[in-house]
C-alpha cells in the first residue's frame, strides 16, 4: 500500500513542512475483525494529520468543505464515484474500495483543533459526500458522535448526507446541534426497487428502512430531505418506478426530493460496466451510447428525470430544494404575513437542473 506518499515524512520539506502529508508513516495500523458483519473487511487505522478538506474549484459541489472520516465504503455501491480515490493508495477500486477501509481514528480531535484556529472562519461542512459516514464501520469506531460534538460546541454549519440508518443513534447530538447552528440532513434514496437494490447497492439498509430514517427524523422535529441518487438508466427511469418512489419519499414525511441521474467518474466507470455486463447485458451497449461524451449523462436525459420528478413531488405535495440552499432541523417560526403554498417549484436553473452530487 502506497502510505509512503500521505505520510508526515513523505510531507516534510527541508523547512520542517509537512503540509502534504496526512498521517504519520508509524501511525497505521491494520485491523481485521471476526465478527460477521465485518467478514472479508480489513480496517487501516490512521491518525490524520488533517480532517477538513477544501473541495477543488473545479468541482460542481454545491460546497467548499469536506469531513471524511472513512476512506472506502462497506456499502459497495457500483456507481460509487468515489473508487477512484483508492487507487491514490495502490489499493484495489473494486473489491478493494469495499473492503480495505482507511479509518482516521482521531478525527473528531482533529476536528476540534482546527475548528478553534484563528484561520477557521467557521464555513459550511459537508460530511458523507464522499464516502458514508456512516457506514458500517462507525457503529464500531464511532467517530461521529465526536465529529457532531465538536461541530455543535462551535456552532459551525454543517450537512450530512447518508445511506446508513446508524445516523438515529446521534439524534440526540444533531438535535442541540441544530439549536445553535444550521444542520441539513439528507438521506440517499434513489428508488424504491429491491430486486435492484440487492445487487447494484448490497451494503447499504434497504430502501424502506432509509425512508424510516426519514420519517423518524421528521417525527422528532427534524426536517430531512432526500436526493433521489442515482436514478439509473433503463433499470429505475421508468415513469411507474419514479412514481412509486417519490409516492415512498412523500410518505415518509421529506421536506424535497433532488433527483440526480448516475454518472460514471472513471474508475466507478470501469466497476459499473462490469456490472452490468453481468448483471444486464442487453444494456451494456444502451450505455455506451449514452454515454459516449464523458461522465454524465446527456442534459436531455437529465432534464427529463429531473421534470418528471419535480412533477410528481408537487403531485405528492413536496418540493426541490434549490441547489446549495442550507436546511435549518430546527426553523424559527415564521413571520405572521402571506407566503408560498407547500410544495411550490423554485424558478430559474435550479428548477431544471439537477446538483451532480453523489452519496456512495
């Protein structure tokens, strides 16, 4: 494994820098556990030198600041867009991605430093963006308890946005959070179908026990909304299984729903495509075509999703949410005086298109 090119010598200059490094070269260590749900996984524990993340400008991210305590997801996820980063440390963007797991064990200490810097000026984070924070390797590490503590005691703003039903066991914490600062919650439900759900996302909960999320949240005060990630080509983009997901989203109380339709980052290209060959192959050509230009697909078909979508969330009387516009769990009350009716449309490019951002 490549640690030799994240480490605090790798990092150090002759000035005594180590800006580029991320954790010490003596500071990983390997972990297996023999327990069934972590059958097949290896842990890599490390302590990061830094936890927030600026996100390249280059990026269509909605965002400028990341936390990720985990690097691989035990979600396996074929779509993932985040397969790529494995490679960074020559480890496998396949099986690898799935099962070697990089667990940055002291990053709610971390965290708490860098948010008391005086060059920290307290900007939104986001966290789960990436790889899920709550995988299933939080329920043994348990780092964001910490991660939320620090962000509340600070009353920085910050996000999250998972596939992991562990995310209840911190509703206390996201609860004093949100009295002090912004918080938004999103959970990833990009369909209702569990025949596709069990191959193309096996380590995630199924859909409906994501929607409980949504609706437990939404039962305690705790406004969550749902980006409909991804909407998959010919296998979740027929009108009745759109239908039926929104109706599910609805139902389970989301304050909007943002569909976004898959997109293939290299790396999550080459795994999706494998896939599908085994899993599809009468598609395998279907996408070729449709993607052809690059990572996403064509704004005709994404435009389409995102209308049909919009149509039905005001049908099921829900609405978008405009892209970058920060959820409060806990809002003021309102001012006495006119305002829009539920599940009204936003105008403008928000409207038509869809913010490309990934939950794996």
């Amino acid at each position: 494994m490549r640690w030799e090119n994240l480490t605090v010598e790798s990092g150090t200059t002759e000035h005594g820098r180590a800006d580029a490094a991320l954790f010490g070269a003596d500071a990983v260590t390997t972990r297996t556990f023999d327990t069934p749900e972590f059958a097949g996984i290896t842990f890599h524990e490390v302590r990061a030198r830094s936890i927030v993340n600026r996100v390249p400008g280059a990026s269509r991210m909605p965002f400028e600041w990341t936390v990720n305590p985990y690097r691989g997801c035990t979600h396996a996820c074929v779509y993932c867009f985040a397969r790529k980063t494995h490679s960074y440390l020559d480890l496998d963007t396949g099986v690898g991605f799935d099962t070697q797991i990089v667990v940055k064990v002291n990053a709610p200490e971390v965290l708490r430093r860098q948010l008391s810097s005086r060059r920290w000026q307290g900007e939104h984070i986001a966290m789960g963006t990436n790889v899920d924070c709550y995988q299933r390797a939080e329920g043994r590490y348990r780092l964001m308890p910490g991660i939320i503590g620090a962000l509340g005691d600070h009353a920085n703003p910050f996000s999250i946005l998972t596939k992991g039903t562990l995310i209840l066991r911190d509703l206390d914490l996201l609860t004093r959070a949100a009295q002090v600062t912004d918080v938004g919650i999103s959970v990833s439900v990009g369909f209702t179908d569990t025949e596709l759900w069990r191959t193309v996302e096996p380590g995630t909960p199924a859909p409906e026990r994501r929607l409980d999320v949504v609706r437990t949240l939404s039962e305690h005060g705790i406004g969550c909304g749902v980006l409909m990630a991804p909407v998959i080509p010919f296998l979740s983009d027929d009108p009745a299984q759109l239908r039926a997901t929104v109706r599910a989203v609805a139902a389970a109380g989301a304050t909007s729903v943002t569909p976004l339709a898959l997109h293939l980052r290299p790396g999550a290209r080459e795994w999706f495509m494998a896939w599908l060959g085994q899993h599809h192959p009468h598609l395998v050509r279907r996408y070729e075509r449709l993607y052809a230009d690059g990572t996403y697909a064509p704004k005709w078909y994404q435009r389409r999703i995102t209308r049909q979508v919009h149509d039905l969330a005001r049908e099921y009387g829900i609405g978008p949410t405009r892209a970058g516009m920060p959820r409060r769990i806990h809002e003021p009350e309102p001012e006495p005086g006119p305002g829009p009716g539920p599940g009204l449309e936003p105008t403008g490019p928000a409207a038509t298109e869809p913010i490309q951002l990934t939950l794996i």
